[in-house]
C-alpha cells in the first residue's frame, strides 16, 4: 500500500529529479557536445536533436545498471530497513542539494561531474544518518573507493584510447601528401571501426527487455561484424561518391539531399566555374575564428592547394567580437502593437506576448547560437590573445581533409550520446527510483528493486531540455578553450571517451562523463606535439571544479537531511 502521507515527498522528489536532470543536460551533456559543437562538425541546435534521440535511447536501454549501483553501492540502505521513509527523505535530499550545486556551477560557468555531485550528496546524506560507517568507502561491491579510483582512471583510459586513435589519423593520414584522397577511401573503415563500437555498446548493454545481453558469444560477434559490415558497404556505396564529388570535384551545389544517388553522383559534372577563387566554398572552414596572424602553420595552410583561408582572417582585418558584442534575437520596433505589453502581465494577451515573443524567441536563439564561436572569444583582451596564441601553436590541416572526418564525428556523437544516456542519467534517476519503489510499495524495497522506466524516460526528457535551453553556457567556456578542435581531433576524442564510459557502464562503475571527455580532449592536444597547445589555467580551473563538488554537494545535502530529520515538532519533546 503505497506511502499516502508521504506524497509530498513523491512530488518533491519529481521537482527536484527534474532540476537535477536539467542541470546535467546543461552542464555534463553541453560539456560532451562540446567538442562535437566545438569542432563545427555539428551545429546546437543539430547536437539538441541528436541528444534527443541517443540520449533517451542510451538512458532507457542500458541506464538501469548504473542507476542500480548509484541507489544501492554508495551507502548502506539497509540503515534504513526499518524506517523505509527516512530513506525516501534521504533521497529528497541529495536530488536538492547535487540539483542546487550543478545549477549554481552551471550559472556560474562552471564545469562539474554530476557524476561527483550525486555520489557526493549520498555520502552526505549517509554521514548525516548514521556516521562514516555507513558509507560503504571499501572496495567491496563497487564501493566509494571504487567510484574515487575509477575519476582518476577514466581520464587516463580515455586519453590512451584517444591518443591512439588520433596519432594513427594523424600520420596516416592528415600528414599526407594527398590526405583527402586517403580520408575519403579510408572513410569506410573508420565507419566501420566507429559502427563496431556503438554495436558492441548496444548488444552488451542492450535492454533488459529485450536480453541481448544473454546472447551467446557467436551470436553477438556475429551482429556486431555484420552491422559494421552494412555501414561500411554503404559509406562505399553512398558516402565516397558525395564525400568526393563535393571535395575533390568542388561541387558546392550539391545538397544533403543528393546523398541518396549514390553512385550516380561519380558521373554529375561540377559546376563550371568549380575550384575557382570566384567560386562559393564546397566544404566549411572548420577553423573559422582560430586562425593566427603570423603562424608558420597557418603560413603553410596558405599555400596548401587544399585548404581555403579566407582572406580577412589571415590578414587580420576582420575582429572577432567579444562576449558583450554577441549579437542577441532581433529586436522588434518599439512600438509593435504585437509585442507590447498593456496592463498589468497576468492578462491573457499579456501572457501570449511573454510566452510568444519573449520566452519563445529567448529559448529558440539559445538552442541555435553559434557556440563553436563562442568558444573561440572572450571579453577580455589579455585572455584573448593568450587563446589566439594557444591555437596558433597546433597545426592545422585541410578543410577538406577535415570535412571527411565530420561525418565520422557525427557518428561518434551518437556514440558518445548514447554512452552518457546509459551512464549519466542515473545520477538523477538512481535516487527518484529509490523514492518511488519506497512510495509505491510503502515498505522497504530493498537493494534489488527494478528502475522503473518511465523514471529514466523522465530524466532522459528533462536532461534533453536543459541542453536545450542552457547548454550553451558550458559550451562556450569547453572546446576550444581547452586546445584547437577540429572534426578530425574530435572524433578520436569523442570515440575514447565513449569507449571508456561504455565499458565502465558495463562493469556497473559510475565514471564521470566529463572526466572522460577532459582526458581525452588533453590526450589529443598533447599529441599535437607542444604542451603550449593546451590552456593549462582552464585544466585547472575544471580540476578546482570537480575537487570541490564532492564536499560541496555532500555538506549541501547532508546539513539540509541532518536539519530535517532532527527538526524540532509539535507533540516531540527531543
């Protein structure tokens, strides 16, 4: 029989699920897109809708076994065997003080783990109600020392994974003499290699439901060789002809549209004036904003016949605009009766223009603002100009190489998302569940209780939305900031590290995200063969961050559940 006078605290746990799950969608999951947005291989509002997808996918397929370890492994539940509604409280409290503490730092600009802020509530929480000793700080059964030991190895694993995959790009291809022509035909293997990794993470962490985890070892090779296989002989059948038609041949009137002719596309002649100086650019400049005046590399792009520098930026003539110069939504007149507010605001016309034109408007320039030249600027001179300096030390290759790689980087975006759905959304998940099977049953639901899917979906759905509306935050101090992105450094960033979540998330280990991202995005900037390519203060300004959200999440929680539980009461003499 369910817990009836204790809905309030059903209801506030869904409140604060919510915000908890907004603040990882704006902070963890902007800092992932990052290098995917960073590197212009996608836009915001593309990387929104591909979190959309993969997220929820990842999140309701494979989330139910990391949310299990965050509810059961960090604390000893059995604390609360006999007053199952102290654990509902405890719960409550940790959603509210990890949720205040990822919101803050994400206001403040300020890249955290949710993955720390979580785990730090708990312990609080744990501390609060029974001591140290109901911590489980061991080994055993993927305790607190597992979780602290897995921050320090999840970057370092990623770094190797991604250092080894972009060492391989870089001198075997992009340091070629014909690197696009090599990119294209070799394009097929990396989807291939790229396609194996998200399968082996589908088949191995499938859905409960649908037991692809039970599938016998020949079985699963098997399906994970024939989709690769699949998708390799469609990037040769579809990819390499678009892919060469618009780089090679210069078509820039081809259309996404025209993928799908395949191979009739060898045979369509470019347009005449193809490859000409006149002629509008077939493929983006991927390091738009981050050319540096002066640069031997850059001198050497310039007299690269594949690459394509736009004469403003070499030459320094064109400013970017700092953060105060950021062009906001169009402003309408003054005086548009549509848009002006008569009497007080609670009128319905009132709350039409506020929600059409102010609210509507507000979210929509959020989710499609150029973040990637966010990153590339910042309102102060000094720090501006150390940036530029930074990006000017780390060579930069032909667009056209790049433009190779950013398809591959889309794909390993889905991997990356789908990796952070099944890992991440159990730091708001694990203590809704716990809240909701003690609501539901009105007893103690004990360490081996399923998460309901419609708590994964919930989260799934609020952590789309925060990356949605304030994603852009993070962002914009992420990516570039740190070294130069660029599709062929992101794709081997994005690919470690999600290989590194995925196999912890199978081990059941809640590895941070971010940690993995970092360590992987320093990997690829030390291999660019200087360690001035790297912002080393931003390093450390994320490494303060993820140092001071265990502690800070953990007093927030534990204080606030220590103050509850022993709150003086009517007819409660102490």
């Amino acid at each position: 029989m369910p817990f009836h006078q204790y809905d309030y605290i059903f209801a506030l746990g869904i409140i604060f699920a919510f915000a908890d799950s907004y603040g990882i969608g704006a902070n963890d999951v902007a800092n992932s897109f990052a290098t995917s947005v960073g590197s212009r291989s996608l836009t915001l509002g593309q990387a929104v809708i591909l979190a959309t997808v993969m997220e929820f996918v990842g999140a309701v397929s494979a989330g139910a076994r990391v949310t299990s370890t965050i509810r059961n492994n960090i604390i000893d539940i059995n604390l609360f065997k006999n007053d199952p509604a102290v654990l509902m409280l405890g719960m409550l409290c940790a959603l509210i003080g990890s949720s205040v503490w990822v919101l803050g730092a994400t206001k403040l600009r300020f890249p955290v783990s949710t993955t720390h802020s979580i785990i730090g509530a708990i312990i609080g929480v744990g501390i609060a109600a029974g001591g140290t000793d109901a911590v489980k700080w061991g080994w055993q059964g993927n305790g607190v020392a597992t979780v602290f030991a897995s921050w320090g190895i999840a970057p370092l694993v990623s770094g190797g994974f991604a250092a080894i995959l972009y060492l391989g790009t870089k001198f075997g291809i992009m340091e070629r003499a014909n690197s696009t022509i090599i990119a294209i035909w070799s394009g097929p293997l990396f989807f291939f290699i790229t396609t194996s990794i998200l399968t082996m993470v589908i088949v191995y962490k499938g859905s409960p439901n649908l037991g692809l985890d039970k599938l016998s070892g020949t079985t699963t090779a098997l399906a994970i060789v024939l989709t690769a296989l699949v998708v390799a002989i469609l990037a040769v059948l579809f990819w390499v002809p678009y892919v060469h038609a618009r780089v090679v041949k210069g078509d820039y009137t081809l259309r996404w549209y025209h993928f799908f002719l395949g191979p009739l596309l060898w045979k369509r002649p470019p347009p005449p004036d193809a490859g000409l100086a006149t002629a509008p650019d077939a493929v983006p400049d991927y390091y738009r904003g981050h050319h540096a005046i002066d640069s031997p590399h850059e001198i050497k792009r310039a007299t690269d016949p594949e690459a394509v520098v736009h004469k403003k930026e070499a030459d320094g003539s064109e400013s970017q605009p700092s953060d105060d110069d950021r062009v906001e939504p169009t402003a309408a007149p003054a005086n548009d009766p549509k848009r002006t507010i008569d009497g007080p605001w609670i009128h319905p016309r009132n709350l039409w223009i506020i929600l059409r034109y102010k609210i509507a408007e507000r979210l929509w320039y959020n989710a499609t603002r150029d973040v990637a030249s966010d990153q590339a600027v910042t309102s102060n001179d000094k720090d501006r100009e150390r940036l530029r300096a930074i990006h000017a030390r780390a060579k930069q290759y032909s667009n056209k190489t790049e433009h190779c790689f950013s398809f591959v980087q889309v794909l390993t975006a889905c991997t990356a998302s789908f990796a952070h759905g099944s890992n991440d959304v159990a730091n708001a998940a694990g203590p809704l569940s716990t809240i909701y099977l003690i609501w539901d049953a009105g007893n103690f639901s004990g360490s081996r209780s399923p998460t309901p899917v419609w708590v994964l979906v919930f989260c799934a759905a609020a952590l789309v939305i925060g990356l949605a509306t304030y994603g852009y935050t993070i962002m914009s101090v992420l990516g570039n900031r740190i070294t130069l992105h660029s599709p062929s450094r992101g794709y081997t960033m994005e690919l470690g590290a999600a290989t590194t979540v995925v196999l912890a998330s199978q081990l059941g280990l809640p590895v941070s995200t971010t940690q993995s991202i970092f360590g992987a995005t320093v990997a690829v900037g030390i291999c660019n063969g200087d360690l001035s390519t790297i912002n080393w203060r931003m390093c450390l300004w994320v490494l303060f961050g993820w140092i001071l959200t265990v502690p800070c999440a953990g007093v927030l929680a534990g204080c606030l559940f220590g103050i509850v539980i022993n709150a003086p009461r009517f007819g409660f003499a102490g």
